[in-house]
C-alpha cells in the first residue's frame, strides 16, 4: 500500500465491521493488518464513529436461544463437525468483537487499537482454520445453528471500554482457555488430531488476547482509580453475569495476567 493509499485504522474496522460476508470480512482485515505493518495506517483515535447495534453477518447460521443449539456426540463424523462449526462460529464472533472495540472507542491509547488490530487479525486466522476443518468433513460455516451470546456481551457493554474489557476478555474469552484443552482430548480420542491441532494455535494466541483484555482493564482501573478485582466482581453483578466458574486451566490464565490470588477469590466465590 503506498502513502497516498493510507488508511484509517477506525474507520477500516467500521467497515470490517459491518461486512457481512465472512470470506470478505476476513479480508478486510487482512488489508487493515498489511497497512499497520507497512506503517500507512492512520490511527485517528479521536474519529466519532457510529458502530451498529449488531455486526455485520450472513444469512446462515441461524441464530437461535442457546437452549435450542442441539448437542451432538463427537463420535460421528457429524457430530464433529457440529464442534468445530461451534468454534468457528465464536471465532467470527471473535472478529467483530475486536473489530468493535476498535471502531467502538475512541481516544484510547494507540497501543489499545494496534493491539485489538492484531486480535482482529488472528480471530480472523482461526476462523479461516477452521472453515477448512468444515469444509474437510463437507460442511461450511452455516451449516449448523448457532447462538449470538458473545454479541450479546457486547451489546451490553458498547457504552463503557472498561465494561467491555472486563466482560469479553477477561470473562468470555478466558472462559475459553479453561474448556479448550478438553475439547481437544475429546476430538483427539475421537481420532480427529487435525482439528485439535488447529485448537493448538488457537489456545496459544487466545492466552494473548486474553492477556490484552487484561492489560487494558487494569489500565482503565488505573486510569480511573478503580481496584480491579472488586470493579471485575462489580460488573459481572451489574450484568447479571456469573462469576469465573472453577475448574481454571490455571496456567493458562496466570500467562495471560491473572493472579493466583484473583483465581482464589473466583473460587471462593462459586463456592459459596
């Protein structure tokens, strides 16, 4: 891309955003990715934009109430791929939640948006994973019903940064680092190791995005003179939400900034 080519990271995103075909929407990203990294993107953090109320997304999967999603046996090839459209379906959800929380907020530091840039980019890599995992065993991203309980999380924190940080990241997103590794024991006894290969790299960058979701909610908390366990506790009540449930895949939450002592008082709780 060259310099009369530059190109707002916000408004990038926006329109990322909006785009709701996943090959597109992907890359688009991947445009936004290669101008940071040939450094022609304009960060324009103070830019007003006006994100919609719900990202842009195909006509299939339908959405339906997480109640209804049927579960199914890992056992038959079918049942297989329904998992993976699953996570592949949190994955696309996983784009547009970075894309938003760049296009979203405005007048944070550029590290905030460089960094949600490069979480867009690698949702968007696990995506694609993941699409050919589908197309493999003759299904797509599409193919399976699915739910919209991370877009709603973001629909309920699109009027406070450090609300969103606390309850995408640090809840919804770690929670992902506690179910992965068994997932990937029941595809790999299922015989399926391509697929939990592709888990592989998705819990690795997941630890990173997690750990970013972090680093800005303490940040924030700092910024605002706020004690970030008990504004986390005080958010999760605000929004109804259940806080982190143990077992905690300990290691990985401690590498993406939790504290042994934050995970204390998450168990503490639930068990009471």
């Amino acid at each position: 891309m060259t310099q009369s080519a530059r190109q707002e990271l916000r408004a990038g995103a926006l329109a990322a955003l909006v785009e709701s075909d996943p090959r597109q929407k992907c890359m688009l990203v991947s445009t936004l990715w290669g101008a940071h990294r040939a450094g022609v993107l304009d960060l324009a953090v103070g830019t007003s934009l006006s994100p919609p109320d719900i990202a842009g997304r195909p006509s299939r999967p339908a959405l339906v109430h997480p109640a209804r999603v049927p579960k199914r046996r890992l056992g038959s090839p079918v049942g297989r791929a329904a998992l993976i459209h699953a996570i592949a379906h949190i994955e696309f959800n996983a784009i547009n939640l970075a894309l938003d929380a760049i296009a979203r907020f405005p007048d944070m530091p550029v590290a905030y948006y460089e960094d949600w840039l490069s979480v867009a980019t690698e949702e968007a890599h696990h995506f694609e994973l993941l699409q050919e995992r589908l197309q493999a065993s003759r299904h797509d991203y599409g193919d399976f019903l699915a739910h919209e309980g991370l877009w709603e999380a973001a629909s309920k924190t699109r009027h406070d940064v450090l609300a969103r940080m606390a309850l995408v990241p640090r809840m919804l997103e770690a929670r992902g680092l506690d179910v992965t590794p068994g997932l990937q024991q029941r595809l790999r006894s299922a015989g399926d190791e391509a697929s939990a290969s592709v888990l592989d790299i998705i819990l690795r960058d997941e630890v990173g995005h997690v750990a970013i979701g972090n680093r800005w909610f303490d940040h924030l908390c700092l910024q605002r003179a706020l004690d970030p366990t008990e504004t986390f506790l005080t958010l999760c009540r605000e929004h109804g939400i259940k806080t982190p449930q143990p077992p905690f895949n300990t290691a990985a939450r401690v590498a993406a900034g939790f504290s042994p002592e934050e995970l204390e008082v998450f168990s503490k709780l639930a068990a009471v």
